[in-house]
C-alpha cells in the first residue's frame, strides 16, 4: 500500500498503544518519507490507542481540526 500512497496524510499515535504496534507507523513513515509523501506526525507520550488522558484528547482534536483547516480550506 505505501508504494501507492500520494495523498498527504496527518498520523497520531501514542506510544503505548496496545491495539496497534508503534513501531508500525514508524515504519510506514519512513516508507512514506522515502516516496516524498507530505505528511505530518504526532506521538502522544505515555497514552494508549484511545486516548485515556483528556488533555491528550483535546490535543489530538485540535490538531485534527487544524490539519483538515490547513489542506481544505481554501486559499483566499
């Protein structure tokens, strides 16, 4: 899959995730930096794959927010 991807992408993954392992998406960004993908990354330190803490969620749903602001909002 990462030999096709060209659209860019926002990734966020907490380091103690237990659902999906974090060394995964360390590989797959380096696949994708490796093809010039645009793309941005976040590690949530010390959570897991849903977030427990509120502060990390709130973090997360901010920079969701400010990602999808940024690539569709259109340039005036």
């Amino acid at each position: 899959i990462a030999t096709s991807w060209r659209s860019p992408a926002l990734f966020i993954h907490a380091d103690d995730d237990r659902n999906v392992r974090f060394s995964q998406t360390v590989d797959l960004l380096q696949r994708l930096r490796a093809q010039k993908v645009e793309l941005e990354e976040i590690t949530i330190v010390d959570d897991t794959h849903h977030f427990m803490r509120y502060e990390n969620q709130k973090r997360v749903n901010a920079a969701i927010a400010g990602y999808l602001e940024k690539k569709l909002k259109p340039v005036m």
